[in-house]
C-alpha cells in the first residue's frame, strides 16, 4: 500500500491502531452494553468444549478494495493446573503485531485466566497488556460465594455466573445454540476493568462458510461492543464458529472507517471432539 501524503499517512496510523490489538479484537467478541438482565440458568454450565493442551491461532488482516494486508497474529492455548486445590484451565490468550508495523503502533498483550473445570467460572484474571509506549498490568481474584472481586485496584461487587474477559469465550463456547430461535438474544454478565457489564451476543442461525482456509459449517452470531473500545458500540461485528462441540471462532469481521478487519483462524491443536475445521 502507497502512502501519499502527510494526511493519508496519518489515517494509515489511526487504521493500524485499531487492527495492532489482535487478542482485544478476540476477546470482545462476544460483549456489549446492554443493560438486560443476566439469566441464572447459565450458571453452572458443563464444559464440553475444550481439554487441556488445546491451541488456537489466527491472524489478523486490514482489507480495502479486496486486498489483504497482515497486521498481526494471536493465540490462545488451554492446560489443566490446580489453583486454590481445584482443578483449573489456565487459558493465555496472546496478541502482537507485526514487527514490520512496530514503528506504526507496537503491541504486545498477554490475557490469562484460571478457569474452574466444574463450573467454568473465573477465579483469577490477569491482563498484561503494552501498546506503544503505553502498558497496563490488573490482577483480578473472584470469589464467587461472596460474589466479591479483589483486583490490583480494590475490592468490587459482582453477580452471579459474572465471566472475566477471557473465560467469556470458553462459556460462550459452550452453549447450546440449537435451542435458540434466529434473533435470540442470549445474556450474561462480564467484569472488565473493575466494572460490570451485562452483556449479550444475537444469535442469527447457521450458515455454510467459505474463508481464505477452506468451506465449514458454522454458528452467525453478532455481538454487541462496548462503546468507548477500540470500535463503536453497536451490531457491526459478525462472527463465525465452528458447528460441532468444539465451536471454535473460524472468522471474525468488522467494518472500520476505510475498509474492514478479517480475523482468520489458521491452526488448531489437539481439539476435544471431532470437528468439522479440516486445515489443507
């Protein structure tokens, strides 16, 4: 891509600043700010989709006029620890940019979450994150009887089932999707920066899918942002999972001022079930 001018170029910068964030983008897939109500029956939800030493990997593309330019990359992979002496999932997710693009606007952001395997809810959260010359670090500890959160800033109410903002994934993931109508609104509650947002994705069926990897059966959702992220608030966002058990997100994209963001799934490693992604 030619840069022509001062003003095109600064344009270019704003464009990469929302792309650098690769792991963001992924972990906000599923949030909004409504505010509706959580519903209880999702506490307490089995996990059927995921196992220990599961890897997930992707990359991250800015479009304009059908071309693709790769800005960076990121991963989430899943073991099986004790913490607190109970049986955990620790999930790292992890994003960077491109060296190539480190002049521009460098990222380099680690997520992790301890995720009891009975229930699938948090019990401690850390975020990591450097941006440019910009770098945030907040530990968060749930304790979900006294529906209390301590993080590196103080101690927080929370409710019920309240997801951080990586274990939402893995919940979302395991939802049963088929007893829900096309339009359905599905509800819970997510502790992001030492608040509480009550959050939704909409469910719009199911959908043949072909992407720059291959043709896949797969789940349409749109989720709705918070605003005030690095995208507006709103139903502009698609995404694509998986339809099998593992409902892996395959394709997530969303339009930005000039052109879109395309997230692609490339590599998967040691699935729980047997899944309709087949990698060339």
């Amino acid at each position: 891509m030619i840069i022509n001018n001062s003003q095109q170029f600064l344009h270019h910068i704003n464009t990469y600043r929302r792309i650098a964030s690769v792991s963001v983008l992924l972990m906000l897939i599923y949030f909004s700010n409504t505010s509706e109500a959580q519903t209880e029956t999702f506490c307490g939800i089995k996990n059927r989709s995921t196992q220990s030493g599961e890897k997930l990997h992707y990359k991250v593309y800015y479009t304009l006029a059908g071309a693709y330019i790769g800005a960076g990359e990121a991963s989430f992979s899943t073991t099986l620890e004790t913490y607190q002496g109970k049986p955990v999932y620790h999930v790292i997710g992890a994003g960077n940019s491109y060296k190539s693009y480190d002049w521009i606007y460098k990222v380099n952001d680690v997520y992790e979450s301890y995720i009891d395997t009975a229930t699938m809810l948090p019990m401690k959260f850390i975020r990591d994150v450097h941006e440019r010359n910009n770098s945030m670090y907040n530990r968060v500890l749930f304790n979900h009887s006294t529906k209390k959160a301590v993080s590196t800033n103080g101690l927080f109410n929370i409710p019920a089932c309240v997801q951080d903002v990586l274990s939402s994934i893995y919940y979302a993931r395991n939802i049963n999707y088929n007893q829900y109508n096309v339009g359905d609104k599905i509800p819970f509650s997510l502790f992001l920066d030492d608040q509480v947002f009550n959050i939704f994705i909409r469910y719009l069926g199911k959908e043949k899918l072909t992407t720059r990897t291959g043709t896949y059966n797969t789940i349409k959702f749109k989720p709705l942002l918070i605003d005030g992220t690095i995208f507006k608030g709103g139903e502009n966002m698609t995404v694509y999972v998986s339809d099998d058990e593992n409902k892996v997100p395959l394709l997530i994209e969303t339009p930005i001022l000039v052109g879109s963001i395309k997230v692609y799934l490339t590599k998967t490693e040691h699935l729980k079930n047997k899944s309709v992604i087949q990698f060339n």
